[in-house]
C-alpha cells in the first residue's frame, strides 16, 4: 500500500483532473452549449423536435443533462458498494472515462439533422464524466492525511483548471480563426474541438491509471453474490453515516447549495447567449477568465480555511453566491455579465474545493470503504443538479425566461446556508477530538 502524502501519487491523481476538466470547460460550459443553441435556432424559433416530442431548445439540454445525472446518482451507491466489495475502483474510473471520452469524440458528428445523436452522446459524456470523478474522489482520504486535504484536494482542482484551459486555448485557436487551417465549414472548428476532448480525455487519464493503486478488497466472503454484496456493504455504509452527526448534518447543506453552484455553471453560456445575445467567441473567452481566476480561488479558499474554518469559510461563499444570482437576474449588457462571470470564478473553484475537503474531513479516519462513502457525496451533488437543472429549465418553459429561472437559485442557496449555520459550533468540536483521536 502507498504512503499517504507521497508527491508522486498526488500529482498521478491530480492529473485525472488535468485529464476530463477539459470536458467541463468544453463540452458542459462553452463551446458545447454554444454551438448546439446556434445550430438549434432559426431567427425567433428556439423549439426543437427530439423523437417527435418539442422542447425550448436549451430546456432540452437541461433535461437531458438532468437525466444523465439522475442515472448516474442511481448507479453509482450499487458500484461503489461493488468497487468496495471487490477492491476494483480504478477499473470503474477507466470504464467511465473511455466512455466519457468516446461519447465526445462522437459529436464531431454531431449536426442539425442529427440533433437525436447529439443529445444522446451529450448526455453519455455526463455519465462517463460523473461515474469517473466519484472514484476519483474517493481516492483523497487514501493519498492523503487529515491536515493535507484541503491542500491536496485544491491542487486537484488547480491541475483541472490549467489542463481545461490549456486545451480550449487549442480549440479557441479553431473557432476564432479557422482561416489557419485551412478550414471553409463553419461547424467544423466546433466538431474538431469535441473530437480533441475526447482525444486529451482518455490521454491524460492514463497517467493516474498507470500510478494509483488499484485498492483493496473490503469483503470478508467473495463468495456471495456479487450485486448482494454490493448491496449490503451500501447499507453499512448508510447506516454509518446515519450515526455521523456533522456527515450527517452537513450533506443536506451540501445538497441546496450545490442545487444553485453546479446549475449556474451549467447554464452560464447558454444564458449569454439566449438573454444578451453575446456572440461565441466573447462567450468563451469569458468562460477562459472564469477558469484562470477559479484557479486563484481554489487556493485561496483553502487557505483562508485552515485560517477560518471550512464551514465558516462555505458559509459567506454561499451568501456570495445568493448575491451573484439575484445580480443575474438584472444583468442586461455584456460588461455586466463580464464583471459577474469573473466574480463567479472567484467562487466557483473555492466552493468545489472546499466540499470535497470538508467532507473527507469529516469521514472517520482510516476507514477502508471510502468509494462507498464517496458515493453518498456524489450521489447528493447528482441529484441536486438533477433538481436544479431540472426547476431551471422548467420554470424557463412556463415563463419564457432564463432569467426567472436564477431566482429559484436563490433560494436553494438560502436554504443551504441556513444549514451551514447550524454546523458552525460543531465544526471546532470536531477539530478538537481530532486531534486526540489515534490514527
């Protein structure tokens, strides 16, 4: 087994986020969105056909995106239980990035008349997206001691945002001067750059394949069936976290305030571009800014943690958060979006951060199931984009307007900061025993 701390595993993981942020930034936040509202509007008609039902164009992406996410968070407490059961968690990362990284690769064929296809694969890269990143997770109470979390959890988020950027510099490169390569097709820079995702995915994603170790088996009868014992060992696990006062406590929080957090990253570019009309490239060279500054912003949060406290920390990011929402709903020229987008990114990588660690702070110490436990962690944050997606888009068909869709946003972050009140006191308690408690 690998020593905690050891610089060589850290980065091996870290750069698993290297390897599927580029995704995130590219397919979930800008030149995906970007491209699916242009080749999906005429003029004033924003409806599409999809298997011969019709939705608002951008509502179908929130749907869709939804439904991913809600499958996902229905899979992963039976395959982390299994990962567990079996030791086998880094089989179940590489089975999700090679088919999060197919799926992207995928929409180079993507276009109007295969509009079908494209939602499809857009919602399979979710899934491969999603069911990588929650063993990923998993791995940072085993590579990590207690009082390097934050830190460690930080550096992977870090490498996420320089790797992310990296590659949509590449593809910015495309779209904004197609010229340079000899390109004439106007959907082609978009398609080649969903090719290159796919391509830099599965790529980088064989360095921390090559390093981690692989885990060990936590079940005392292989025996059993497999499925079954997936099962029971899901079921110790919830029952443990039922006896966990701050776990316990601390996942509802987390719960309503990512409702708000992942549904604004999710949405940021198609709102630009379907209430401000802002042109593609302005969009993501905003959404370029975003990832620079967010990199600040993990750092800073993690130092002004171990200053302050997590849940101190969360709690006036989350009251940021509610301020960014309200100030959505009144933004009416580019510069405003502009100067919001980039406040944005001051929280956005500080917030994810932030969880994770505090999180993973407040599991027991050495405790061997950690996918099973992470699970619970992902399986919340899925199915609270599940909800927010879902509310965003709805409430945008009811009333024809994304931006009434942000006021619902408020008060999911509103209610998660309430509850990150009441775990303020609780926190330094926590610390204390901690540190009294044998490893």
């Amino acid at each position: 087994m690998q020593p905690q701390n050891n610089k060589r595993t850290i980065r091996a993981w870290a750069m698993f986020d290297w390897a599927n942020s580029a995704y995130n930034l590219v397919i979930t936040s800008t030149i995906f969105p970007a491209y699916y509202t242009a080749i999906t509007t005429t003029g004033d008609n924003d409806k599409v056909d999809f298997f011969g039902f019709t939705f608002i164009n951008t509502a179908l992406a929130d749907y869709a995106l939804a439904t991913a996410y809600l499958i996902i968070a229905l899979m992963l407490p039976i395959l982390t239980a299994i990962a567990d059961y079996r030791g086998n968690k880094k089989s179940f990362m590489q089975f999700f990035t090679i088919l999060g990284s197919l799926s992207c690769a995928c929409l180079f064929f993507f276009t109007s008349d295969t509009l079908e296809l494209g939602i499809i694969c857009f919602a399979l890269a979710a899934i491969g997206y999603c069911g990588g990143f929650v063993f990923y997770n998993s791995y940072l109470p085993q590579i990590a001691t207690l009082d390097m979390q934050d830190k460690v959890s930080a550096k992977g988020f870090t490498y996420g945002y320089i790797g992310s950027v990296l590659l949509q510099l590449i593809c910015f490169a495309f779209v904004l001067q197609p010229g340079w390569f000899g390109i004439t097709d106007e959907a082609l820079p978009a398609q080649l750059s969903f090719l290159l995702v796919g391509v830099w995915w599965i790529g980088f994603a064989q360095i921390p394949f090559a390093i981690l170790p692989k885990g060990s088996p936590n079940a005392k009868a292989h025996h059993k069936n497999i499925i079954k014992g997936g099962f029971i060992e899901l079921g110790k696990v919830f029952t443990k976290i039922k006896g966990m006062p701050l776990l316990k406590r601390f996942l509802p929080a987390f719960f309503f305030y990512s409702m708000g957090v992942q549904t604004v990253m999710l949405v940021a570019t198609s709102f630009g571009a379907k209430e401000l009309g802002l042109p593609q490239a302005s969009l993501i060279a905003i959404i370029l800014i975003i990832q620079l500054v967010a990199i600040g912003g993990a750092q800073l949060m993690s130092r002004l943690a171990v200053k302050y406290g997590n849940i101190k920390v969360l709690s006036y990011v989350v009251l940021f958060w509610v301020m960014v929402c309200v100030c959505a709903y009144f933004v009416t020229t580019a510069i405003q979006f502009y100067i919001l987008a980039v406040l944005v990114g001051l929280v956005m990588g500080g917030i994810q951060s932030l969880s994770r660690s505090t999180y993973s702070k407040f599991l027991p110490p050495n405790i061997p199931d950690t996918a099973s436990f992470f699970s619970f962690y992902d399986v919340t944050e899925k199915l609270a984009i599940v909800g927010g997606l879902f509310s965003f888009g709805l409430i945008e068909e009811l009333t024809g307007s994304m931006r009434n869709s942000t006021l619902a946003l408020c008060g999911y972050f509103f209610i998660g900061l309430l509850l990150l009140f009441s775990l303020l006191g609780a926190e330094k308690k926590h610390q204390k025993i901690s540190e009294f408690s044998p490893l």
